[in-house]
C-alpha cells in the first residue's frame, strides 16, 4: 500500500460538501465521489501514483471509518475498456442503528471508466470525469450498476 495523504480524510469531507471542484492541495486530484445521503459516502483520488479513498458513514456528521489505496501500476488496465479493480473495503457500522451487533457492512469498490461520463448505480448517478469511479454501498450484495452515456 502506498502512504496515504495525510489529509485525505478532510480532503473527502470537502468533496462531499462542495463537490469534484472543492479546493485541495495541488498533490491530490479528486477522481470520484459516491454519496448515500444521510447514510455512506465514498471518495477516491489520485496521489503520488497510488489511488487512495476514504469511506465514511454519517451519523449528524460524515465520519470516517477508513482509508486505503493501490498504486495505478499494480491495477489491471490492459487498455480495456472498462476494469473492475475489487479493492473492497469494508467496515463494520460504529453506529447501532443498523444492527444488534454493528455488523452491517459498508463496501468501496474502484472501477476504471475510460470513457465513461457516468454510472448508473442504483438510483444515483455517479460521475466519472477523469476514467475512475468509486462504489459505495451497505449490505451483503452489490447494488445494479449501469453505464451511463459515453464521453463525447
């Protein structure tokens, strides 16, 4: 694993308030964000090298249940058109309202999009503006995913 950003975390909740725009330091380059609202939210970037993402659980305040990252070169990009990269991350709830036991899980996963404008995941969509996007769901099983329209 790379060595994360120090400030990813707060780099997140930026991206979340404020958008793919927010500002942040020049070394770090927002790549994708999924928000839940009220619920989970997912932001990735690119560092250095390396893609890195936080995920975060909202409980009257997004807070973050971790932070990860791969370097691009240890990613399968065989020039495809679409790569699945299953980095999940999961963590189990820190707060009790959806389990007895904390055990409901939140999923990360980072998919390359070259050429995509957007996903479909659910019932949001999730933009995808410079080939990289980042999942983020709760439960067991992974949400329907659909491509968007392709990039002009």
């Amino acid at each position: 694993m790379p060595g994360l950003h120090p400030s990813l975390a707060d780099h997140g909740l930026r991206i979340i308030e404020h958008g793919l725009d927010a500002p942040l330091d020049a070394d770090v380059v927002p790549l994708s964000c999924d928000v839940i609202e009220g619920d989970a939210a997912a932001v990735l970037f690119a560092h250095e090298g390396a893609l890195e993402w936080v995920v975060y659980e909202y409980d009257n305040a997004w807070c973050s249940l971790g932070l990860s990252g791969i370097r691009i070169a240890d990613t399968p990009l065989q020039g495809q058109a679409q790569v699945e990269i299953r980095h999940d991350t999961s963590e189990h709830s820190r707060i009790g309202r959806w389990s007895l036991k904390n055990r409901h899980l939140i999923h990360a996963r980072i998919l390359r999009t070259h050429r995509i404008a957007q996903l479909r995941v659910a019932a949001r969509t999730v933009a995808t503006p410079r080939g990289w996007a980042i999942v983020v769901w709760r439960g067991r099983h992974v949400p329907a995913i659909s491509l968007g329209d392709p990039q002009q």
